[in-house]
C-alpha cells in the first residue's frame, strides 16, 4: 500500500503521453483524499479505542451487576426461608396455645356442667324433701278437727249429756272431762315430723279437690 510520502515523490518519465500538468493535478487529489482517510482512520481508531475502554467497562459493570444481583437473590432467598420458617413456628405456637386453651375451657365447661348438674340434683331431692314434709303437715293437718266436727260434738254431747249451767270451777272440771273423752273418740293425731319448717302462710284445700296442692302458699319466693 502506497505512503502520501511515495505519492508524493513519485516522478514520471518525460515523454510523449498525459500531461504533467494533469497528472500532478491527480496526485494532488490523491494526496488530499489519502490525508483524509488517514485523519478519518485515526478519528476512527480513537473512537473504537474509546468504544472498547467502554466495552471492558461495560463488562466489568456486567459482572458487578450479575455477582451484586446473585448476591441479592441469595440474600433474599435466605430471607423468605427464614421467614417461612418463622411464620411457621408462629403457627405452630398459635395452634398450640388454641389446643391448650381449648382444652383448658372444655375442662372448664365440664366441670361447670358438673357443678350446675349437681345443683339440679340437689334441688331436686329438696323438692322430694319438702313435698313429703309438707304432705305429713297436711296429713297431720287433715287429722285435726274441724270446726264443724267439734261443733258437732258439741251437739252430740249436749244430747247424751244435757247439763244446765254451773259454776265455773264446776264447768272447767266438765270441760276436762269431756275433753277427754273426745281425745278418746278422734283418732290419734300424727306425729310431727323431726325437721322443723320456718312457719309459712299456709291454705288449706278440700279433699275433695283434684289437685290439693293447687292453691299452697309457702311464702312470696317460693315455689315448689
């Protein structure tokens, strides 16, 4: 490949042929096209050095990049497993305080059950308590007598015994007698029973009711 410098000093032999001045013409241009491209080729070989720094740069910023991203998806690997893990055991904790709980207010519920269970019981069986008290009351009750029976008695004596009036030791020393004799004539009375009642307001129902129980007063709370 020619230098500017043999362009530039390249001679012809006189003679007859082209003209010198033509010809020096041409390598003028030629000269001046080569400088060009020589300037041309070292703006371009400048630029590619430039573009090539910046390429190795550009590598170098790459592999940077890549390890720091490497390093990032590691380090938020690490941080997923670790709070996997911890949401996990978070879980198993709460499912575990639940089961406790759990079990600790079934044992609760059942042993208020028990409780209100046994209360029932027991109220029950004062009910049985009390409805036979009540009935050897009213038993006791029914064997007293009456008004009328001791009015009737009173007739029934007054006709077997027709006495005018005395005097009043005389009359106590009669009503003595006859007192006794009719204790003689009622049955015997029940005996009370053993465990003492608080004295309640209590109304008396005919036998001949269906239910003699009905119409019972045992106080204003009270309710069997």
């Amino acid at each position: 490949m020619l230098t500017i410098d043999e362009i530039k000093d390249v001679s012809f032999r006189r003679g007859r042929g082209y003209r010198g001045e033509d010809v020096d013409a041409f390598i003028d241009e030629v000269i001046v096209s080569f400088e060009q491209m020589k300037k041309e080729k070292s703006d371009l070989i400048r630029k590619m050095d430039i573009l090539a720094t910046r390429v190795e740069q550009y590598r170098a910023d790459e592999e940077t990049v890549r390890n720091a991203l490497l390093s990032s998806q590691r380090v938020a690997d690490s941080s997923i497993k670790e709070a996997q893990a911890k949401a996990a055991q978070i879980v198993a904790d709460a499912e575990a305080k639940a089961q406790s709980a759990l079990k600790e207010s079934n044992a609760v519920t059942a042993k208020q059950k028990e409780v209100y269970l046994k209360l029932k019981n027991d109220s029950a069986e004062l009910r049985k308590e009390l409805e036979n008290i009540y009935n050897n009351h009213l038993k006791t009750i029914n064997d007293l007598p009456t008004d009328a029976v001791v009015l009737r008695k009173q007739e029934e004596l007054d006709k077997k015994y027709p006495t005018d009036p005395v005097e009043e030791e005389v009359a106590e020393e009669a009503v003595e007698e006859v007192t006794a004799e009719i204790q003689e004539e009622v049955p015997e009375i029940a005996q009370p029973v053993e465990d003492e009642i608080p004295s309640q307001d209590i109304e008396y129902v005919d036998k001949a009711s269906d239910n003699r129980y009905d119409d019972l007063k045992f106080g204003d709370n009270f309710d069997v």
